[in-house]
C-alpha cells in the first residue's frame, strides 16, 4: 500500500504540489486567529489572506527554484511577524516546505547558509518589530525550532537519496564487472579449446598426409609396405577422431552423461606417440636425462602437447627430416627439447609440405606460459629448427600427506 501511494507521489508531482498548497493556505488562515490571552487579534482577515497567497506561491517554486521559494516564504513570515500575528508552526509552514525542499535539493553548504540566514531574519523581526510584544521564548526558540526541523528532515531525505544512488550505482557496477568477468572467462575457454582443436586436427592431419603421400609413393615398389602404411593410417585417423571426440565434448553441459570422460594425455603416452609419428616415415630419438618425476596434469599435458605439436611442425615442414626429443629433469624444472636436421635428403617421389603460418608456436608458448615455464623456438646454427622449453615441476603430495589433510 504504502509502496503504491510513494509511486504515485514520484508519478504526479503536480497533484501533489497542489494539495499541499491548499492545504497550507488553509493551515495559515487557521494560524492568522490564533493568539495568546491577553493580546489584541486582529480583526480583519484580508492581511493574512493576502501573505498566504504570496507565500504558498513562492512553495509553487520550492522544486524548480528552491532558493527564490525560501526567499519568498521567509519575506511573507516576517511580513506577518511584523504585522503582530504569532509565529505558530502554522503560520510558519510555507517557509518549512520551502526549506525542506531546499535541503533535499541542494547541497549541505548551501542549506546551512539559508537556514542561518532565515533563522537570524526571523529571529531579528519577530524581536525587533513585534508591535503585540509576545514572549521572547516564542519570538526566538521557537521558530529556530521550526526551521531546524525543516532542515534536518530535508537533509536526511537528501542523504537517503545519495544513499540508495551509491547502492545502485555500486550494483550497476558490480553487473557490469561480473558480466566483463564472465565474458573474459568465456574467451579463455575458447581460446583453450581452440589450442586443443588445433593440437589434435593439425598433429593428426600432418601424419596422416605424411603416411598417405609415403603410401602413394611406395605403391608400386613396396605393395607390403604400403598396405602397412595404410593400416597405420587407418589408425592415425581413427585416433584423430576419439581425440577430436573428446575435446569437441568440452562443449558439452556438465550433466551431458554421454561426455567423453578420458583422460588428457601426458607424457606417459609419448612412446605411442613417436611410434605414431615414426610411421609416417619421420625418424624420432627419445632421450631422457635425469630422475623422471611425476608432473601435475597441467604441466603434464602441456608438455604433452609441445612435443606433439613440434613433431607436426617437423612432418608438416621438414619432411625426411630427423627428429630428437631431450626430456631433462632436474630438481624443479623439465626442460624439453626438440629438434631436427633439415639437411636430411627427401626420398625420391616425396612431396614435402609447403611452409605456412600458422599459430602453432604461438599456442606452444602460450601453454608453457599458463604453467609458469617459457619458449624459446628458432633456426639452428648448424641447420634445422629447435624448440625449447621449460616447465616448473611441481611438488606432488605422497600419500601420507594426502592421508593427514
């Protein structure tokens, strides 16, 4: 009820403003007859009627021109002071609207200057020009009373308002950071998804057109070989498609219960790995230095995919070349090697792969980035192309430990 009647108080402005001038026009015809035994009254009525006019017409201005309706108000008080009538709250009301709507509507300086100013003219003409000589408590106290009331109601309302606008705009504030957020969020997914569709497509596309150009060119020379080479294919492709599989179901919602649920892939599966590559024709040296250590799942795939990624590079661009891959633990960091001998000669019939751009050595640096490691890729000195990188290794928790929290 009370929430209906606010809005329809914010809706019709006019409505308002015109009830509550009648209303104080007749609450200071009423104040106008009232008086303290023993005095004079006034028996003529056209006086006050004619300062209530003037008065409730400068309230007409207290939300367009506050300033000028406390003016007026304050003016028609003083007048009526003057003329011997007691300053009630009645007589006194235009002015406190005036006042209040001057502290809703400007700032504190500005209501303190007019509220002090209104208090001493006041105070001033009802001590000074009183011709009735009312008591000096109701010449004094009691209108500093009244405006201060006036002042201190309109001043909370103002500090209200302020303080419902500062919520609001917090609150704007906080949409606003939490859909950025979300947004911000949602681009790092695609840009992690976009590295593993690119990991997987271009590492398995690479081999099987390796194999199928060794195939084609084996043909006629080496029918065994071929139908080996084939079969190879067959699974390069068909690996192609679980792993592109499962990370097109990533996508998925969380409740999808035919979501691939296979493990990412880590060093443990790099062996395969060679070997897949090794028979699309490309000769690759595993060498290991050092104690092999466990990896967390980040670093482990991430490296995983380094490797992978490097070796698809070699297929795609340095066909016949040697690969070597140089895994070296130390105390906390793997660092990762991979390179190849472009001077290798291509076989006879071999179709190399055409050089291109690609984003291949920006995804392997952002990975090792997202880990905390680095890369480093270039031409060597003595010929071919190396990639480098090193991971941090992470402390893993033995199982006592794991017991224990």
């Amino acid at each position: 009820m009370s929430s209906s009647i606010e809005r329809y108080i914010a809706g019709h402005p006019r409505v308002v403003d015109t009830v509550t001038v009648v209303t104080l026009f007749v609450l200071f015809l009423v104040g106008a007859r009232i008086s303290l035994p023993g005095t004079t009254q006034r028996e003529a009525l056209w006086p006050a009627v004619v300062i209530a006019v003037n008065a409730c017409a400068g309230v007409l201005l207290s939300r367009s021109h506050p300033r000028t309706a406390v003016t007026v108000t304050t003016v028609c008080a003083m007048t009526a002071s003057a003329l011997g009538y007691l300053l009630t709250v009645l007589m006194l009301a235009p002015a406190m609207v005036a006042i209040y709507w001057l502290a809703v509507l400007t700032d504190r300086r500005t209501t303190r200057r007019h509220c002090f100013g209104v208090i001493v003219m006041l105070v001033a003409t009802a001590t000074l020009l009183d011709p009735v000589d009312h008591p000096l408590v109701l010449k004094t106290v009691a209108p500093i009373a009244y405006v201060l009331v006036a002042v201190v109601t309109g001043s909370a309302r103002r500090m209200r308002r302020a303080y419902l606008d500062a919520v609001h705009a917090r609150a704007d504030h906080a949409e606003r950071t939490r859909e950025e957020e979300a947004r911000h969020r949602v681009t790092e997914e695609r840009m992690r998804i976009a590295r593993e569709l690119h990991d997987v497509v271009a590492h398995h596309l690479a081999l099987a057109n390796a194999q199928a150009t060794t195939a084609a060119h084996l043909a006629r020379s080496d029918p065994e070989q071929t139908r080996r080479m084939l079969n190879d294919l067959t699974g390069t492709t068909s690996s192609a498609l679980r792993e592109l599989k499962a990370t097109v179901g990533l996508l998925r919602h969380a409740d999808d219960v035919e979501a691939p649920l296979e493990p990412a892939p880590g060093l443990s599966r790099l062996p395969e790995l060679i070997d897949t590559v090794r028979s699309g024709g490309l000769g690759v040296t595993l060498t290991t230095v050092g104690r092999e250590r466990p990896l967390s799942p980040g670093v482990d795939l991430t490296a995983y995919r380094i490797v992978q990624e490097a070796l698809t590079n070699i297929t795609k661009h340095a066909a016949g070349a040697a690969a070597c891959v140089r895994l070296a633990y130390s105390a906390d960091r793997l660092a990762i090697t991979v390179t190849n001998n472009a001077t290798a000669t291509f076989p006879v019939g071999r179709v190399a792969a055409v050089p291109a751009r690609g984003f291949g050595l920006i995804g392997m640096r952002e990975r090792a980035h997202s880990v905390g490691g680095n890369l480093e890729a270039g031409h060597r000195p003595e010929g071919g192309f190396e990639v480098s990188t090193a991971l941090p290794l992470y402390p893993q928790p033995t199982e006592e430990e794991e017991r224990t929290s």
